[in-house]
C-alpha cells in the first residue's frame, strides 16, 4: 500500500458501494479517501427496480454525480458505476470498471445497505428477509470475492472494508434480518481474512452506532412512533446511552475507514471495529 505522510493513498483506487446518497455514510467514506489521495469509483443502484429499492432510498444518478462533483471539488480522480449488489455479474463489471478506468484496485468498501425494512418480527415477510440479506449480506460477499480476485491478480495486497453496524454485536427488536446481516458480516470477515490474509489483504468490518443520515433519519421517526414517544425524547434517550453524549457522524465512520485503510494498519484484519462511542461496550 502507499505510503505518503500527506496522502497515504495517493495512486491507489477506491470503491464504495451505496454511495449514491448525499449526507449517506458512502459520500462521507467517499471524501476521506479521496482527501487521503486515493482515486474514487462511486457505485449506486441508480435507480428502483422493485418494491425493496423504492426511489425516496436510494441514490438515483442524479444524486450520485452530485456526490461525485463533491469529490472531484477535492481534486481527485473519480467516476460513477450503476451497480445492483444483489447481482454477481453487475458486481464484476464494477471491479473491471475501476481497473479499466483508474488502472488498479485497491481498496473495496461495501457500503450498500437496506436499513428501511423494520417490521415485528410476525409481520415479516419471506421477501422482507430475503431483500436485506441479499443486499446487506450477499452483496457484500459479491463484493469481496470480485475485488479479492482483481488485488490476487495484481499481487500487491489490498484492503477490504465492509461497514457493518452495532447490530452486528447487539440484537434489536423489529430488526431480525437488518440484524443477522450484519452479523453475518463479522463471519464473513474472519474466514476471508484467513484465506487472503497471504495476499496481504486485509478484511475488516466498521461498525458505527446510530448515525443520522437520510436513511438514519427515517429510522428516527419509524422507532420513535413504535415507541410511542416524541423525535426529542426518541433522540434523547439514544443519546442517554452514549458515553460521549451524542449519536455517530458520517465523519466519524469514515475516519475509522481510512484507518483501516491505511499504511498504519496493515497488521490488522479479521476484526469488527466498534465506531459507537462507547455505546455498544457499555
């Protein structure tokens, strides 16, 4: 991996999937990479294409480019490819993509996520389970296995980085397939980090706690009426079960991203960072 005191990423290529959605975790993640030097293959659905990618949750092209324009204002190199996790072949083409147009892989961040199906658990439907772990679990696998067999074949290493949640370490109610998805993760990331760790590719997994972003946002109002309480006293007491006393930034995810990402931690894989100020240990 590079390694420069400035921009430790400099010459090396990114992608990020789900990072169609201004103010999303993928833009974030997307703007620290390119601020390290990196340059940054954006990837989003695109479009709805069935009942569980409805338009007001997904990066449209539209917001896509608005995200792109945002790091290329950083001066960095950077292009966009519609991409469907759920699909192998659409996932392929995205890492074939980032070579063909930026010259190398480096670096894979499986952002994409469904975090809007929440129901109780007797009002879940076979296609409500089946749509988060298809995108959430799958298509990080998808997403793995086509950027470790382009960093094999280039024989330099790589990074990959899965962003998880802390309900890959804690269960929540009206969250079961959100929840065994992101469990699933931790798995995923020990046993490839097995396989590719004499690769010299690491596999790891960030997972933040509660971060308002659009989607964050919904999950706001959703548990809050479920609840039956307020949006202040909803966020109050969230922020009650923090030791740091307030809920995760964008910022904050992305930073442990490029950690992970990094020169510094090229000794560290398999592992499931909690991003929870303190929430998920307490």
């Amino acid at each position: 991996m590079a390694d420069t005191s400035s921009r430790p990423l400099a010459g090396l290529t990114a992608v990020i999937t789900g990072a169609g959605r201004r103010g999303g975790l993928g833009e974030a993640i997307a703007l620290r990479l390119a601020a390290d030097g990196a340059n940054i293959v954006l990837s989003d659905i695109g479009r709805a294409v069935d009942a569980a990618t409805p338009g007001r949750m997904i990066g449209d092209q539209q917001e896509l480019q608005a995200v792109a324009d945002g790091v290329r204002a950083l001066g960095g190199a950077v292009s966009t490819q519609p991409c469907d996790v759920r699909d192998w072949v659409q996932v392929n083409a995205l890492a074939e993509h980032a070579v063909a147009t930026h010259g190398s892989l480096d670096i894979w961040v499986n952002n994409a996520g469904i975090g809007y199906i929440m129901k109780p658990l007797l009002e879940v439907e076979p296609h409500d389970w089946a749509a988060v772990i298809d995108v959430n679990l799958t298509g990080a696998f998808y997403g793995l296995k086509a950027a470790a067999a382009v960093m094999v074949k280039q024989g330099r290493g790589g990074r990959i980085v899965n962003i998880a949640s802390q309900a890959a370490k804690s269960g929540f109610a009206q969250a079961q397939a959100y929840t065994a998805s992101k469990h699933g993760l931790v798995g995923l990331a020990r046993s490839a980090a097995i396989e590719l760790g004499p690769h010299g590719i690491t596999v790891n997994n960030v997972c933040p706690n509660h971060v308002t972003t659009g989607l964050g946002a919904w999950q706001n109002e959703y548990f809050a009426a479920q609840q039956g309480k307020t949006l202040a006293q909803y966020m109050d007491a969230m922020t009650a079960r923090i030791p740091l006393g307030r809920t995760g930034l964008p910022a904050d995810t992305a930073n442990a991203v490029a950690f992970l990402c990094s020169p510094q931690a090229a000794y560290i894989t398999a592992e499931s960072m909690n991003v929870s100020g303190g929430e998920e240990p307490h």
